[in-house]
C-alpha cells in the first residue's frame, strides 16, 4: 500500500491537497486522529480485508493530542515496519501569507482564543508540529502558489511519483523575491552575462529562443550548466542512498526570468535522460 501523510500549517493548502489527491484516485481521510493511524494501516493491509486499499492519503493536523503529535516519529516507523510506501509531506507558508489567506477567506485559526492572537496561534501551531515537519520526506513553501499550482505540485511531484526514483525538481527563482524555502541545493547564477540589458531581449524569458540562443554562446554559461551538470551527477546518488525520495535543486539570478530559467530547463532537460520523476517549475513566471 502507498499512502501519502499530508500535514501542515493551517492555511498552507492542505485541504487544496487532499482534494487533488481524491481526485487521482487516493482514499483520502482527513484529520485522523494519529492514535489510530496504526491501526487504519493494519486494517488497509489485513489481506481478508472486504475492500483493498491501494492507495491512501491521510491529513493530520494540529488539532491532534499533543502527546501523539510528540509520538510522531515513533507511529511512522511502526507504519513502515510493516511495509508500507509512506511519505511524509509538510505544507508551510510564511507568517505574513499565512495572515492574508486568513483575512480574505475571514477562517477562525483552529487554535486562536479569546486571549491569543492569530499571529501567536501560528506560532504555537509550528511548535505542535515540529515532530511531523522534522519527520516530512518533502516539505513545501505554498506562500507564492495558487490553488491551481499547489494542485498541480502535488499531482505530478507526489502523487504520480514513478517507481521509488528520486522525484527531481529544478526551480528557477530570483533573489529579489527570496531564495525558496524547500531547496536543498541553491546555485546563485546572477555572475552570468544578463539578457536584461540587452532591450531587444528584455521581455523575452529563458525560455525563448532569442534568449537561449545568446545564453549559450556565452562561454560562461555553458561552464556554468556543466559545473552544476557535473556536480549534481556526483551528489544525487548519495541522496538516493540515504533513502530520500525527494530533492529540489533551485537556480537564481537577479529576476528569475532568464538566466535562472534557461538552466533550469537546460539541467531538467540533461536530466530526463537518465531518471524518471524530473520536473522543472519557474517561480517568477507567471
């Protein structure tokens, strides 16, 4: 059985997730008490089960006990001692998305009380959850997604993960608007030569050829894509051997629409060669 747990903040989009999941076929059940986590998978799993269950996602959330959430680590290492596919992924947003998404949608923080403040609510809701957020196989900044992009993220990085290959994404970004919060390997790109300057390139992206083509007659960016190419080529299967399933490789420049963009594609696309699970998503592009 695969089963995908699905936690986070509160307004980070778990119930976004949990709905695209429904929808690709997952048995989706939304906070289950975490005492009883167990023994759902021993049921699942029970071979003279009336139905099979192939596939689950199961939404776990701050209004748990605090003593299970503490026993977090614990209760996932009984799931996958009887060999069950689980993943852990953890929803986050910034403190100040998390208060606008809040305010437009005027929601009650399931936590907030008559003597603590939405802001201290969110604060005490990190804490409750750091078991589960230490724990989470991927962990992911929604502050810059729409629900159609969250839905997206969690379809084609989560839920159609083929096989147990690393799922591989690579993420344009400008350093203007922050570095991603879930990258485990951040290359900062901004020493390149930049198409910005040039007005006849400006509006295009990294993406058109125009752009391409100046970027890769640029001896500097090609030692850059082979550097990083290289690099990675060495490093991903030392990840894979400490069992991770996901890595997300972020590439910046200034603005993040084409210097950071180009190789990111021109990385995801060396990449297809050889590996399942590769996605490529720019943040600035809109």
């Amino acid at each position: 059985m695969k089963m995908l747990i699905i936690s986070g903040l509160s307004g980070s989009g778990k119930s976004v997730a949990l709905q695209a999941l429904e929808d690709l076929d997952y048995y989706c059940i939304d906070n289950l008490p975490l005492g009883l986590l167990a023994e759902f998978v021993e049921q699942a799993i029970d071979p003279q089960a009336a139905r099979r269950i192939d596939r689950v996602a199961v939404g776990i959330d701050a209004r748990n006990l605090v003593r299970d959430l503490g026993r977090f680590g614990d209760i996932l290492r009984e799931i996958r001692e009887r060999g069950v596919d689980c993943d852990v992924i953890f929803l986050t947003a910034t403190d100040n998305v998390l208060i606008k998404r809040f305010s437009e949608t005027r929601r009650k923080h399931p936590l907030t009380r008559p003597n603590v403040s939405l802001l201290e609510a969110i604060a005490e809701e990190r804490e409750l959850l750091a078991a589960i957020s230490a724990s989470a196989d991927l962990q992911v900044d929604t502050s810059s997604f729409n629900v159609h992009q969250l839905r997206s993220l969690i379809g084609e990085r989560v839920a159609e993960r083929r096989g147990s290959s690393l799922s591989l994404l690579f993420e344009s970004f400008g350093f203007k608007y922050g570095i991603p919060a879930d990258a485990d390997y951040v290359f900062d790109v901004r020493c390149l030569p930049n198409p910005h300057w040039d007005p006849q390139l400006r509006l295009y992206r990294g993406t058109d050829p125009a752009v391409i083509a100046f970027l890769e007659q640029q001896p500097g960016v090609v030692q850059m894509y082979e550097d990083i190419r290289d690099f990675l080529e060495r490093w991903i299967p030392s990840f894979e051997a400490e069992n991770r399933n996901y890595m997300c490789v972020a590439v910046g420049c200034t603005g993040g629409q084409h210097r950071s963009v180009y190789l990111a594609e021109a990385l995801a696309a060396h990449f297809r060669g050889s590996r399942d699970n590769v996605m490529v998503r720019h943040r600035e592009l809109r």
